[in-house]
C-alpha cells in the first residue's frame, strides 16, 4: 500500500536531521533551532496521525476509531511503556526499579495512544536511569510511581523518581536539543559523535522518534545519550494541547508532569 510505504520512508531522513543539527547548531541561534526542530517533529507527528489514522479507518480494528482508542485506559499504557523501560535498564544496569501505579486506575477515555507512550517511555527511562545511577550501592532499588489523576476536562500523570534531582540550574536547560550529560552513545545512529553538554539525561537518540510506537525497538538502543526525547516530548504534549513541567527536589529525586486534554471534555480541539 502506497500510504505504509510512505510512513516507512521516515528513519533515515530523522536521523539526517540529528546529525545535521550537529553540524549547524554552532552557526545557528539556538532559539531558531529550537524553533524549527519543534515545529519539525510536531509536523510529523501530526502527518504520521493523519496518514495512520487513514489506513486504520480501513482495517476496522475493534476498540479504535482510526488511530484513537476509544477506552484507553492509562494502567495499561504505563505498564506497557514500563515493561519498555525496565528492558533497556537492566541492559545497561542489569537490574531495574519497579514501577508502581497509583490514583485513578481504574479509568478510560479515548485518545491516541500514539504520543502518549512516545512519552512515557522517554520519561520513564530517564527516571529509571537517574534511580540506577544514584543507588547504584544499594541492595535495592527505589522505585519510580505514576500516579494517575483525571477530571471532567483533563488528565495528569505525575512520575516520580529518587534519582537524585536536578540542579537548580540546569532545569531551565532540559527542554534544549542535545542537553545531555550521559556517556552513552549509539555508534550505529550518529557514528562516533559524543553530546558534551553538562546536564541532566534528555533521554533517548533522535532515531527512537521515528518509530513513535514500535515493537521492533533494540534492547541495544541507548537509554539516553543524544537529548531529544524529552525536549520531543514537551514539544508533543504543547502540540496536543497540555503540558511537561518538571519539579525537581536535588539531592532526592525529581517529579514530572504531564497533563493532556482528553476528549471527552468536549472542549478541546487538536488541530493536526
């Protein structure tokens, strides 16, 4: 079909964009390449939307309109993205925190479940990562909670983590491309290039964001190294009309944030 031919036509021109960022970002405004990289990667979030939610329409896939889920329940994707997480840290650590759900378990909704694990799985391997390092002497890890709340226009879901916090100073910098503190790099992905800025973990290579929900993602993959997925995800959840903010205690552990419009408020409009 010549509509999935073309949705799979995005890996290569994704990772061109990393690398091309790379080259330029020394002669650019940040300001304007944060600008641009935003309205790319909200561009093709809302044509990849498009053209799956046409293909689905034609596949009659029980529980979904398309691409939207008409009873999403948040448990399932959390674990789902959990199970995700949890993989790629015990790979590199070879133990991992438990993820512990609480609040509104019980609840659905419809929405897309797309950009939604996109971003819980940025999010939950930072936290898992962060917990890993910092305990590294302990017998046993801390484990990271989500908690789930939802009202009549809205849902939030706050993940907290006892990694260790952020600096005070570095907060503003975790929604800037490349803001990365971590030694791990994909020599496959970007060839030999190291992030050099001093921070805190962005998350995963840009590559990861081509595949928004993919089964086919390596356990080799890098937990973090290049500083895309969390500024991704901030741009995703502004483009869906909610918001990622970070609370950040240092020295315990940091809590993040995402709250989104559900569709059921009948108020909210996502333009794609």
């Amino acid at each position: 079909m010549p509509i999935l031919w073309s949705v799979s036509l995005v890996q290569d021109v994704v990772t061109s964009l990393a690398r091309g960022f790379r080259e330029c970002r020394a002669v650019m405004p940040s300001d304007s390449v944060k600008e641009f990289l935003d309205n790319f990667v909200t561009a093709r979030l809302g044509i990849r939307l498009l053209t799956e939610h046409h293909v689905a329409l034609h596949q009659n896939m029980p529980g979904r309109i398309g691409v939207v889920a008409t009873k999403l329940a948040p448990t399932e994707i959390i674990n789902d993205c959990a199970l995700f997480a949890k993989s790629q840290c015990e790979h590199r650590f070879f133990r991992s925190p438990e993820v512990l759900v609480d609040g509104h378990t019980d609840v659905t909704f419809p929405y897309f479940p797309m950009p939604l694990q996109y971003i819980l799985e940025e999010v939950l391997k930072n936290a898992m990562r962060a917990t890993a390092e910092k305990n590294r002497q302990a017998k046993a890890l801390p484990p990271v909670r989500v908690t789930v709340c939802i009202n009549e226009s809205d849902f939030t879901l706050r993940i907290s983590d006892f990694g260790g916090g952020i600096p005070a100073e570095h907060v503003p910098l975790l929604r800037e491309y490349m803001f990365t503190t971590s030694d791990e790099v994909s020599a496959g992905t970007l060839g030999s290039v190291k992030a050099v800025d001093n921070g805190h973990d962005n998350s995963s290579s840009f590559g990861d964001f081509v595949d928004l929900i993919s089964s086919t993602q390596s356990l080799a993959a890098p937990m973090s190294g290049f500083g895309f997925g969390l500024p991704t995800s901030c741009a995703f959840a502004r483009y869906l009309g909610g918001s990622l903010n970070i609370e950040s205690m240092h020295g315990l552990g940091t809590d993040i944030y995402l709250q989104l419009k559900h569709f059921d408020s009948g108020n909210h409009t996502i333009h794609l």
